[in-house]
C-alpha cells in the first residue's frame, strides 16, 4: 500500500503540492478518531490513483496550517491539481463519492 508524505510545516505542505502535478492532501488532528479511522481507508482507495502523490500533515502540530488551507474540522482531504484545490471533502467522507470525483478529475488529467 502506498504511503503518505509526512509533512511538518505550512511551507513544505505548499512546496508539495507544488512540486507535484497531482497532490492530494490529507490534514488530520492528533487523536482524532475519525482521522485515524479514515486514513488507512483512503490509503487503500488511492492505490487506483498511482500518479497522485500522497501528503499528511498534523493540524494540531502545525496550527498555521488552519489558517493557510482553511481547515475548521478534522479531516480535511484535499485534491490539487497543477496547485489549483479541485476537491475538498471534510469530517465525513463518503468514499464511493470522493472515488468518483476523483476517477473523473484523474481521467481527465491522466487519460
């Protein structure tokens, strides 16, 4: 299974999705249940998405990031494109729902 890039600063968080044509954040909370619980789940699902390059990043240990990605809730999951936000799924995440949404914006890029 793939793994998550951690990520410890605001600035490598930008510098990730950056340096990749297609990113996909994950923004969690210390102790957070649903995080936790979630995580391994969109681990699996992003096997089907080999060019998407996978990030992590700790809201709790890195409080700016809140205010940089605009975060209110844990989970956050975020999918760029060429840097531009295209998906942003919080808290509950339906998996068939966000599977879909990103087949579509993969296929897109990659097909």
């Amino acid at each position: 299974m793939r793994e998550f890039e951690l990520l410890t600063s605001v600035e490598s968080a930008q510098e990730f999705i950056r340096r990749h044509r297609l990113s996909f954040l994950y923004i969690t909370i210390t102790g957070c249940s649903v995080c936790h619980a979630l995580q391994p789940q969109v681990q699996k699902l992003m096997t089907k998405y080999p060019q998407i390059q996978l990030g992590t990043i700790d809201a709790q240990e890195v409080p700016a990031v809140s205010g940089s990605f605009s975060v209110f809730t844990a989970p956050v999951l975020l999918l760029y494109v060429e840097g531009k936000e295209y998906i942003r799924e919080a808290r509950i995440v339906h998996l068939d729902l966000l599977d879909e949404k990103i087949g579509k914006i993969y296929d897109l890029v990659e097909g």
